[in-house]
C-alpha cells in the first residue's frame, strides 16, 4: 500500500533538507573565516587528538627555548668572569716573575706588593660575581657571599651543581663553584693563598725561595683556570647544539600541526561556492514547492 504524502510532509522535509544545506555552508563557512579545518573536536575525531598532542609538545619546547636562552646568558657570562680571573692570573705572573729574576729595589718590590693585593681584592670580586641577582660560583647556595676579603683563602664554596633541563631527557650543569676556579681551601695553589704568600714573599723583604714556590703554584692555579674555562666552552657549544635540534623540532611540529590543522583555502573556497550554490537552489526550489494553496487548485 502507497504511503500517503501531504504537504506537511513534504513542508517538513524540505525544511530539514534546506536546514542540512545551510549547515554544511555554514561549516565552510566557518572553516574559511578561521582558516581552520578543526575547530571542534568533530570535526576530526583522530585529528583532534593529534592536534593535541603537538601542541603539547610546542608548549615544552617553547619552555626548554626559554631554559637554553638563560643558560646561554649565564655560560657566556661564567666565560667572561673566568677571562678577567685569567688576567688577573696572568698579571700576578708577570709582577712575580719580574720580582724573582730583576735587581730590583725593596721600594719597586713593595709596589709589586701592593699591586698583587689589588689583583688579591679584584679576585675576591669576581668570586663573589653575581648574575640576575645570584651568586654565579657558590654552588646551589646563590643567595649567599661565598667569599669575604679576609677569610677567602680559607673558605669553601657549595660544590652542588645548577641543572638546567634542556630537553626531555637532557639537564646541563651551567654552574662552576669556587673551589673549581680559585681553588679549596686545603689546596696548595688556591689562588687567594698563593697571591698572599707573594705578597708576604716581597716585604718587608725579599724571600726568592718562598717567591719562587709561590709562581710555581700559581703556574698550576694558571693551567687550572685555562681547563675550566675549556669546560665553560665546552658546555656552550653542546647547548648551541641543543638550541639548534630544539628549533628544528619546533619547526617540524609547527609543520605537522599546521597539516592537521589548517585549511586548505583554496579548496575551502570552491567547497564553500559550491555548498552556497545548492543552499540557494534549496531556496528556490522550496519556495516553488511551498507556493501553491488550496485556491491554486481550484482555478
């Protein structure tokens, strides 16, 4: 038996027909006024999570970015305070050589003197250097002095590392303590003992035999600091290494997020032409259907 169809009916239909039309327009539409072709996880079921997931991921990569660039700014400035401490290494060799093998008079020596306590006090400066408000050589301790004036032969520094996490499954030490630089305490060429020992071998006289000792150790100070600051370089160039695989990665993920994610615009255009040619036919078809009343069949 025939199903019969009114006009309600076929009013119903159509409205629904016309209101699928409209519908699926309005979603390109929407994916062309955004670019986007996810903007709600139905959308793409298995996109979205996909999605999700390299977001995610940009967000660390976007924090490790950040860990590097500190790391970066503090290893360059670590290197530029182990190049004056190698200066002032340097100079306090050349006074103590000029002292030990010249003729020269006890006033000339006692200038030497005062000059290797002012390398002496520089060196308790760049010991107690600081970066953004943290001391750079105390190990984990960077809110405390590690070193005074008088007492910095016979100190310590915290010999704890500062790990900064530079990707996943990566962490860089970007610290150097004191005791690595000027030496411990109980060491025989700590550089603050070894400048004062000079200075106690040149007044109120000369002792060549304890002079001599003293340029020996800091000889061994000297090579001490040209490794560490070796390691510094080191260090540097793994994290620049990292620094780059981290972009590289940053750009891939953007790439395959940017797959998953936005439109393609010139086939979002057709499709939406195309979705708005049916949607205005739909109009214009319902309004031939809809059009005829009881009076229409009666002329």
């Amino acid at each position: 038996m025939a199903q019969r169809v009114t006009s309600g009916m076929m009013q119903n239909q159509l409205m629904r027909n016309i209101h699928h039309n409209l519908s699926r327009m309005e979603h390109q539409q929407n994916t062309l006024t955004t670019g986007r072709k996810l903007n709600k996880p139905s959308d793409d079921p298995v996109g979205i999570t996909y999605s999700l997931r390299y977001r995610s991921e940009l967000a660390m990569n976007e924090q490790f970015e950040k860990n590097i660039t500190s790391a970066k700014s503090q290893l360059d400035y670590t290197d530029n305070v182990l190049g004056q401490v190698n200066d002032l290494v340097q100079r306090a060799k050349e006074l103590s050589v000029q002292a030990l093998n010249g003729t020269n008079p006890q006033s000339a020596l006692d200038a030497i003197a005062i000059e290797i306590n002012q390398i002496y006090e520089q060196a308790v400066v760049a010991g107690n250097e600081r970066f953004n408000g943290k001391y750079l050589f105390n190990g984990q301790f960077t809110d405390k002095q590690p070193y005074d004036a008088v007492n910095a032969s016979t100190q310590d520094t915290d010999k704890a590392k500062v790990l900064i996490q530079m990707s996943t499954d990566i962490s860089i030490p970007v610290n150097l303590t004191g005791d690595e630089i000027f030496g411990e305490s109980g060491d025989a060429d700590n550089l603050f003992k070894v400048l004062q020992d000079i200075q106690n071998a040149l007044s109120p006289a000369k002792d060549n035999v304890a002079l001599a000792d003293a340029v020996r150790r800091l000889d061994s100070r000297y090579d001490g600091v040209v490794n560490i600051r070796s390691e510094i370089g080191a260090r540097t160039n793994r994290v620049d290494l990292l620094d780059q695989r981290m972009q590289d990665l940053t750009l891939n993920l953007n790439a395959l997020q940017g797959k998953t994610e936005d439109a393609d615009m010139a086939e979002t255009i057709m499709r939406f032409t195309q979705e708005q040619s049916v949607y205005q036919a739909s109009l214009s078809t319902g309004a031939k259907i809809i059009q005829p009343t009881l009076i229409d069949y009666l002329r």
